[in-house]
C-alpha cells in the first residue's frame, strides 16, 4: 500500500505568489515540532512568503502568531522558537497543589453528587488562565480584543488570510474563523465558515483539549477543541484559493512491524484508551484528507479546465516527525510538577511505551527542546520535497 502524501500530489500546474498555505493541525505540546520545522524551512528558503496560514487547538497558537508578526518571516519563526523554549507547564494550565486539589475535590462532588441542585460548576479538569494571560502578553491586543498586526499584514497584502478552526459544542459543527481580504464564506455538511477578527478568545476555544481545558464562550455558544470534527484539515485552506499546501503533521508514521507492536502488556489503562481517542481527533483526519486529495488529483487533472466544474488540482506535501513523539514524551515525564506528575500516572500514563495523553500536556522545557531539534532536523531530511512544493510553476 502506499503511504500517505510526502511530496506533491500532482504535476505543478501553478505557483503563483498568493496560493501557498500552511496548514497547522493539533497536538497540544506536540505542536512544538511545527515549530522546529518551519525554522530549518527559513533557513533552506529564507524568502519564503506564507499568504496563506490556517491552524487548528495548538497549532491555531502557531497559526496567528505568525500572521500578527509584522516583520520578515524569518524574525517571527524565530521569536515564536523563543516562546516555546521559555515555555513552562506552568504557564499554560495551573499546577500548584491548591489548584488542582481543588478541581480534583469539585469533580469529584460532581461525580457523587447525582446533578443535585448544589452540583458544583466544572469546566475541564484543568485551568488555563496562565495560558490565556500568556497570549495576551505575547499578542498584545488592543483594548477592543484585536490583534493588530493581523489586520496590518492583510492591508499590507503580506497576509492573504488566517483561519482558525474550533468546535461549536451546542451545534455539533465544525466552525472556521476567517480574517482576510476578499474572502467568502463557505458552508458544508457539520461545518462552516464565519468572518471574524481573530482574537485571544478564538485561540482559547481552537486550543481547548476536551474534557481537559474549559471551553470558551464565543459569540452564539461554547466552543473547544478546532479538531475534534474536522476532518478535513485542508479544506479551508482549499476555500481560501491555496493551490499549494504545506501540512506539518506531528504523527509518527510507524511501518507495518512498529504498527504490529503492542504498546502495552496488560489491560489498557484509561490514559492509553485517551491517547488513541486524542491521536484519532487530532492526528488521523490530516492523512485521511491526504488520501482523498490525492485521488481528486488525479481525477480532475486530466480534465479540461472547462469541465472540472470548479475544481482544481491542488499540490500537497505533509511532513511528520522521524520519531515517534508520544515515546519522546516518556523519558520526560519524571521532571513534571509532582501533583501533576502523580495524577497522570493513576490514569497510567506509566504503563504505555507510548503515552501520547502525557505528550499533549507535556508542556517541559527539555521534551520542547526536543520538539524543536527534531523539527529542524526532519527539515532538512524532508527538503526535497518542500523544495519542489516551493518552487514556481515552469
């Protein structure tokens, strides 16, 4: 069987300066890696220009970070390597034993409580205000909640466009945050698109790991996790006019001998039977989205633009990390805070070889610093296959 796309779908058709996009999916710490990629990519490419940028749960934090910065490509890869490198567990979910006593004490009311009237309010199993005040500090919006230099960039036609995907939790749909210039929206089945200002909130709602970050209160609903229903990561930058696609996925792509390996000996513990369910919403739907792309690829190339009915041959490169991150994570998780430390590992955190659960939260300046290294390396291991992506049409 062949494996999924790493380098382009189809023959290059185009190139133009404005149809490149950069697709970002999830992965809570994991999109450190994203990170560490693009860095090796500036270096091969320093004039690199990223019209058009969509990301979705962490990888929605890398996503407008980059489209706010106003200077060259190349100083904003780098100030957002820095931002994970100072990054800390700390700062994005609270760990101190008061706290997390006290949400452990409230769900565990709630648990017994049969949903009596005194039912203590919860809202995920961990806090995450140091992460919002840490983008607030980091994007500096205005008092109005704009992030300026978003809105700069598209005026200054260095920024096409920014998407941010989250969940709508009372509707079930998949909502795509648009700001641009002469964008449309779009609608399809459990999922459409809605032009917005990007603000801290929508990277709040995109990034918010079910059940384990609180959803955040948008416009008409609560909203989580970008990836929980999206199932096509690609489309909105489809609908956003990218012919070219740059995915960087952080799924390890086992062979056929690794796939076969057990990864546990016992019972599956609740932190492994977590991790598969967070690796299928965050990881899987991106190859599936490949797969499919390609096959319309070759469909509709063949055809004359007249009868393609709209569609157009889209050109896709995923690259993914060289080793398996969720094993990475592993080797790290002695040096986490102790309460929180001791709280993963009665989910069983400790009783997989691969404890992907523990990857995603795995916010610690040594497995980040891994991340990075690693992304660097694999971009150079898969530069050939961005260059021809890179490169202008003949």
């Amino acid at each position: 069987m062949d494996s999924p796309p790493t380098s382009p779908t189809t023959a290059k058709t185009h190139g133009t300066v404005d149809d490149l996009a950069l697709v970002l999916v999830g992965g809570g710490a994991r999109a450190a890696y994203q990170v560490g990629f693009l860095r090796g990519l500036i270096r091969q490419h320093p004039q690199l220009r990223l019209p058009i940028i969509t990301g979705s749960s962490a990888g929605a934090i890398n996503a407008v970070y980059l489209s706010a910065q106003v200077g060259p490509l190349k100083e904003a890869i780098d100030g957002l390597v820095n931002l994970w490198r100072a990054q800390r567990v700390e700062q994005v979910f609270r760990v101190d034993t008061p706290s997390l006593a006290a949400l452990v004490l409230r769900w565990g009311i709630r648990l017994v409580s049969g949903g009596g009237v005194l039912t203590p309010e919860v809202q995920g199993l961990l806090d995450t205000a140091p992460l919002r005040e840490f983008l607030e500090r980091t994007l500096q919006p205005n008092a109005s909640g704009e992030i300026v230099g978003i809105g700069r960039n598209i005026a200054a036609r260095r920024l096409r466009a920014l998407a941010v995907t989250t969940s709508n939790y009372s509707t079930g749909q998949s909502v795509i945050w648009l700001q641009g210039a002469d964008i449309e929206d779009w609608e399809r089945p459990n999922r459409r698109s809605r032009k917005a200002t990007i603000t801290v909130e929508h990277i709040m709602a995109s990034a918010a790991i079910p059940l384990f970050f609180p959803a955040v209160r948008l416009d008409d609903g609560w909203y989580g996790d970008g990836s929980i229903r999206m199932m096509t990561p690609c489309s909105p930058a489809i609908h956003l006019g990218a012919r070219r696609i740059l995915a960087i996925s952080n799924r390890y792509q086992r062979s056929a001998n690794e796939a076969d390996e057990p990864l546990i000996s016992g019972y599956p513990p609740p932190a492994q039977i977590a991790g598969q369910l967070l690796q299928a919403m965050f990881l899987d739907d991106l190859d599936r989205d490949g797969w499919n792309l390609r096959r319309l690829n070759q469909l509709v190339a063949p055809l004359p633009p007249e009868h393609r009915r709209g569609l157009h041959p889209v050109e896709l490169v995923i690259v993914r990390p060289s080793e398996d991150l969720g094993r990475l994570a592993r080797a790290f998780e002695p040096q986490l805070p102790f309460l929180f430390r001791h709280l993963t590992r009665s989910l069983g955190s400790r009783d997989t070889a691969s404890p992907d659960l523990l990857s995603l939260l795995m916010f610690q300046q040594d497995y980040i610093e891994q991340l990075l290294e690693l992304g660097e390396a694999d971009a150079e291991r898969q530069a050939d296959a961005v260059a021809e992506l890179l490169a202008p049409a003949s």
